[in-house]
C-alpha cells in the first residue's frame, strides 16, 4: 500500500514546510540513516567506556577478594550520568534501523539527541571539574559538538541553525542546572563565557550546514534526467518525489517523478521485477488520450538506476488537499468533479487497465487553460491488465492499493478485480468529497480493511450538514456495494447515472472561476500551466 505523491504547484507553503523549509535531497535523506545509526554508535561507545571499566573493576574486586573501590573521585559523577547518555544513543541507533522511519524524522530526532547529549555533556563537565579544582571550567565540549554535528549529520541550514541554537544554549542551562543543586559556585563571568562559546560554535555550525547543503543541492539539481533538467522540488510521499523540470531544448516546463527502483519492486522481488512494473506503469498511463488522464511525455533509467517519467505540470490542488483546506463541496461540484474521473477510467477500463489506486490525493483539480476544476487522474501506478496473469508481477499476498479507499474483493488480494473496484474507490472518494469524512476510519491498516470487507457503511447524508440529493446519495452508496455485481456495472454508466442526477444549482466554468479568484488567486491568475 503506497501513499502516492501528487504534481502540486501550490500557491503557498504548508505549515510543515514553514518550519522545516527545505526538505531533504534524495541523496542526502540516503546517507541519513548510516550517519545516525553511526554518530549513535560512536556516542554509546564514548559514553559508555567509564561505567564498563568501573563494572569491571568491581567484578575482578569481587572475584579476586580484594578490597572493591570506593570513592573515585570527581570522575564518579560520570558513571551516574554516562549511561543516560548511553540509553538515549542506543535508542536512537535502533530508531534508525527501521527503514519505514522516514529520513526528516530521524533528522529531527538526530537534533533532539544533540541538544540531549550536549545537556549531558555540561552537566557532567561542570560537576566534574568543579568538585576537582574548585573552579568552574571556561569550556566544554559543547562548542565542539555544536560545531561537528552538521558536518557529520547535514540537514537544511535553517533547521539546523535551530538545532545549533538549542544545543548551544545547554552550556548555560546546564550551568544553571548544577549551581542551582548546590553542586557549583558560578560567576556572571562563567556564564558569559559559556554563552559567548555556544554562540561562536553556532555561527561555525550554521555556516557550515549552508555550504554542506548547499552543495548537495547543487548536485542533485545538476542531475540530468534524459533530456530534462531538474529545477523545483514540487512534493514527495511513499512512491518517490516530483520535481518540476524543464527540457534542455524546449520551452515547456515538465513535471519529473522521481522513483528508487526497491519501491516498486513488490516484497521479495528483484529489480528486474521492479523494472517491469515501472515500465508497465508508463506504458499503460502512455496509451490513454483521455484529456482528464495526466499526459505522459516521456519515461527512462537514470544513469544510477534511478526510475523517471516526465508529465505534464499542473495548478491546482488534490481533492485531499481541496476538501482539507476548504471543507466538504456542495453536491453540484461533486458532481461536477465526478463526471471528469469517470471520463478517465471509462477509457483505462476499455482499454483492460484497472488503476486500482483511486484516491483523493491521484485526483488533481486545477486550472488548464481557460477552463476551471478541471480534473486530471494521476499515477496509475498500480494499474493492471484484467487479462494479465495473477501472479506475474506481484509476490505473495501482497495488496496494492491505499486502505481508506480500497474495495473489498483488492483487500482480500482476489486476482480477478476489474473496473469495478475503481468504481467502489471512486464511490469512497464521493463520499470524501461530500462529507469530509472518510467511509471506514481505523487505528491500523487491517482494522480499515476488515471494515471494507464486512462492515456497513453509514449514509454519506448522515455525515454532513451540506444538503445531498437522494439520488447523488443512492449513487454513491451503490458505488460502495460490497459484492461487485451490485455496483454500476462500468464507469460509463456511473457516468450516464451522474448525468441524470438533479441538483438545486448546477456547476458551471463561471462559479468555478469565481471560486478559484477567491480561494487560490495566485493559480487563477496563472498564464497557462507554467
């Protein structure tokens, strides 16, 4: 189950992105994971010498009847705090280990553990040599932590000035923290000092996150594809990522999807599997004309291996997005939408192709030319051939497809599904677009797809405090039959059956565009599709 990306130009940051505003280049999330799971290791590892050979001095005392040791001094402070440091390293080591973990998540992870080990390390730094000399230290290694952890762990500079920042400011919170337990006597001057430390180390960390970065970025924005070169990064998710890209020798700007061959390559396949799959992918979406289908301009292999195809670049939003951002849409509108992602399937159903991933997020509405909501289906990447074998490119049990808007014969892996699993998706997604609800709702994956399979689902008007045709409603909740027989019986006849829906008002070009002036003016005033 793959939560696909999705070619949006939006016309303004997500909240997400506000705080993190660079997301992390391909090559770089790569190296991630080993550099976190190695500067943990290393961290265990230094950490943890000191309560090791006090562990074995005691055993060989105990072993050996000698006297065990009592007070060792200053340095017995360390083994108090040495194995938090220790446990928190291990953790993130193992946090690490998991491929699922996406990389900016161990990246913020990574800065929580800096901050959490630069604490540990003015603690036990000013405890230690204070109860030895008497005098507080005019520096740790805090300065140096700071000043090396983005060269070891490199990340956008913004984000990791933030990190620098917080783990600097431990030098005198940490300060604070063991004058205030009574253990140290520290001055205006000792504070300063260790102020006046963290902040030169944060600029040196802050300059160095930028060239670092920045330099990685360069390289992956020199990476050619084919003929096209890669600009903009547009948006990423489980399949890949979607750069906007221009061609060398044309105009006409592109959208670019970025796939690493493992992710299409289904469990305990090997790459020529995933090759076939991607290849199959391009060719099928090549094939359809529907203009409500996006148009595919081209696909190859990268020189490192790396899957592309080249679309065509659109404004708009997903219907995720526009029903998240906007709330639930009147009928007419659904209607509207509805009748264009019929017009797309009808052809891929004709064709024998099932897109077997319908879902809000592969349901682009935007502007295209002079017309308005117009709808584009996106990445038929799990699409099949009705007449192609059960097992000829997927590995046992695995089931393609996303939870929320999956019909029950996909969930329970049935080879024969046809084109009327994309219309008991599609009714799910009427459903989404109606209610801002979704049909099942469950705390895990099975738990959503047991429901498809067994469980009834509510009335769509009784989800919503937006007025629904009975009609509308009794097409939606066909479409979410469980037995396929009972569904329309072809995405043309969802079609011909959605045209003799009657609404209160009806969608047209003039309220679409009047809405999108109001909502999205920096698409609607857009030139084309650049």
């Amino acid at each position: 189950m793959h939560d696909h990306v999705t070619l949006l130009r939006p016309e303004a940051p997500r909240e997400d992105s506000k705080r993190f505003p660079a997301a992390l280049a391909p090559d770089l999330a790569a190296q991630l994971r080993g550099r976190v799971q190695l500067l943990a290791l290393l961290v265990a590892l230094g950490f943890g010498i000191g309560p090791v050979i006090f562990l074995a001095v005691m055993v060989a005392s105990l072993v050996l009847g000698a006297e065990p040791p009592g007070d060792l001094g200053p340095a017995s402070v360390f083994l108090w705090i040495q194995p938090g440091a220790v446990g928190i390293s291990l953790a993130l080591w193992w946090r690490a280990r998991d491929p699922q973990v996406p990389a900016t998540e161990l990246l913020r992870l990574g800065l929580l553990y800096q901050v959490a080990i630069c604490f540990i390390i003015g603690v036990s730094s000013y405890w230690s040599q204070y109860a030895e000399s008497g005098q507080v230290p005019p520096l740790t290694w805090i300065p140096a932590v700071v000043i090396l952890f983005p060269l070891i762990m490199p990340g956008p500079p913004r984000l990791m000035l933030w990190g620098a920042i917080a783990a600097g400011a431990t030098a005198p919170v940490s300060l604070a923290v063991v004058q205030a337990a009574g253990l140290v006597a520290a001055t205006a001057g000792d504070y300063q000092s260790a102020a006046l430390n963290s902040g030169v180390a944060v600029v040196f960390a802050y300059l160095g996150a930028r060239t670092l970065y920045g330099l990685e970025r360069q390289v992956l924005k020199a990476r050619q594809m084919g003929s096209y070169h890669l600009e903009e990064r547009l948006g990423g998710g489980g399949m890949g990522e979607v750069w906007r890209a221009r061609h060398r020798m044309l105009a006409r700007p592109a959208a670019i999807k970025v796939i690493q061959p493992e992710i299409l390559a289904a469990p305990g396949a090997g790459p020529h599997v995933a090759l076939q799959r991607f290849q199959r992918e391009a060719q099928a979406t090549a094939r359809l004309r529907s203009p409500h289908t996006v148009e595919l301009y081209d696909f190859g292999v990268a020189a490192d291996g790396t899957f592309y195809y080249v679309m065509e670049l659109l404004d708009g939003l997903d219907a995720m997005t526009l029903v998240d951002r906007f709330g639930p849409l009147p009928a007419d509108r659904v209607v509207f939408l509805l009748r264009q992602v019929c017009h797309s399937l009808s052809e891929a159903h004709a064709s024998g192709l099932v897109h077997r991933d319908v879902k809000p997020a592969n349901i682009h509405v935007c502007r295209y030319g002079e017309e308005y909501d117009f709808v584009k289906v996106l990445d038929f990447g799990l699409v099949k051939a009705r007449a192609e074998p059960a097992v000829s490119l997927s590995a046992d049990h695995f089931v393609g497809g996303t939870p929320t808007f999956i019909a029950p014969e996909q969930a329970l892996g049935d080879a024969t599904v046809d084109g009327r699993a994309d219309l008991y998706a599609l009714g799910c997604v009427a459903y989404w677009l109606l209610s801002g609800q979704l049909v099942f709702a469950g705390k895990t994956a099975i738990e959503v797809l047991t429901k498809h399979v067994n469980a009834p689902p509510q009335p769509v008007s009784g989800r919503t405090e937006l007025p629904i045709p009975p009609a509308l409603e009794r097409l939606v909740m066909a479409c979410l039959e469980k037995e396929p027989d009972r569904r329309p019986a072809s995405a043309r006849a969802l079609l011909d059956q959605l045209d003799a829906v009657v609404t209160d008002s009806r969608w047209t070009q003039e309220r679409a565009r009047a809405w999108w002036q109001l909502h999205v003016p920096a698409i609607a005033a857009a030139v084309g599709n650049d």
